[in-house]
C-alpha cells in the first residue's frame, strides 16, 4: 500500500510539467477585480534550475514526446481504480472479481510507475548533477507540502466529529 501511494504521489508531482496556465491579457492587469500576476508554478519549479535555453529545448520535446504514453497510463491507473471501486461495491462477495480487478489496478500502477521513471530518466539525462539534486529536493517539498495539505484537514476535525474517536473514547470512559 506504501509502494502504491508513493507511485500516486510521484504521478500527481508530475501533472506540473504538463499543467498548463493562462496569464490574464495586458490590457486586463491593470484593472481592479483582476487578481495579482502569479508566475505559474511550473515555470517558477523549471526556473529555479536555471536552465539553458538548449536545456529547455530538449526538455521541452522530452514532455512532448512522453505527454501522451503517461496520459494514457495515468486513465488506465484511473479506470483499473474505478472499476476495483464498483466491483467492491456491487458484488464483494465475488473474490474471484475483485482480485482480477486489483491485479489489473496494480499492473495499470505499475506501468505507469516504470514509464514515468523512464521520463523523469531522460529528463535527468538532460540535465547537470546540481539540477538534479535541485530538482529532487524541490519535488521532495512539493510531496512533503502536498502531504501536508492532505492531512491538516483531518486534524482540523475535533474528537467529537471523528466516530473512530468517539469508539475509543467510550471505551475508556466505560
């Protein structure tokens, strides 16, 4: 369960290199109500390694190259997860089901997890050993952050609202 949450993660780190955002047009900046010009994301994540203008070339045809087999391998992941999802809902008695259903998850996971380490190998190819450290150390924050958001909202919640709690607590309380 560990290995797969980590392949999801490394997959979501990856949709910046392909988001793409739309800056608001020159004559809407300087209009109240337009909100701040924010440098995109992905941009300020390439910046940071002070790329070459070949650098950004190369890397720019890798995601090009790369957009679509990860594309497709990241709908697989979604429907293999789907599909597990309504066979555990409809039928769970069906255990013959539901492990064809998660071999497949798994196999989608995997596939996905070996093209994307093929990626991210041909991007690093491109770049020097400083970049790469930098860029891992970046991506490592992006997943610490993102990790973090994930779990603030459940610390948000008292012990009142969360039932897990409320067993423990009449268990020690009786």
């Amino acid at each position: 369960m560990k290995k797969i949450a980590i392949i999801f993660l490394t997959l979501v780190s990856a949709t910046s290199l392909f988001a793409q955002t739309a800056d608001p047009s020159p004559a809407d900046q300087g209009k109240p109500g337009t909100p701040p010009i924010r440098r995109p994301m992905k941009n300020w994540f390439w910046d940071r390694l002070n790329l070459v203008q070949d650098q950004k070339e190369k890397l720019q045809q890798i995601r090009e190259a790369d957009r679509e087999s990860l594309t497709a391998a990241w709908a697989q992941v979604a429907i293999a997860r789907e599909s597990l999802k309504a066979a555990l809902l409809a039928n769970p008695e069906n255990v013959a089901d539901i492990q064809t259903k998660a071999t497949d998850l798994a196999n989608a996971l995997s596939t996905s997890s070996v093209q994307m380490a093929l990626h991210l190998a041909k991007i690093n190819q491109v770049l020097t050993p400083a970049q790469r450290i930098e860029l891992e150390e970046a991506r490592s924050r992006r997943m610490r952050d993102w990790r973090q958001r994930l779990r603030d909202p459940m610390e948000d919640l008292s012990k009142d609202q969360c039932p897990s709690q409320r067993k423990d607590q009449s268990k020690d309380s009786g």
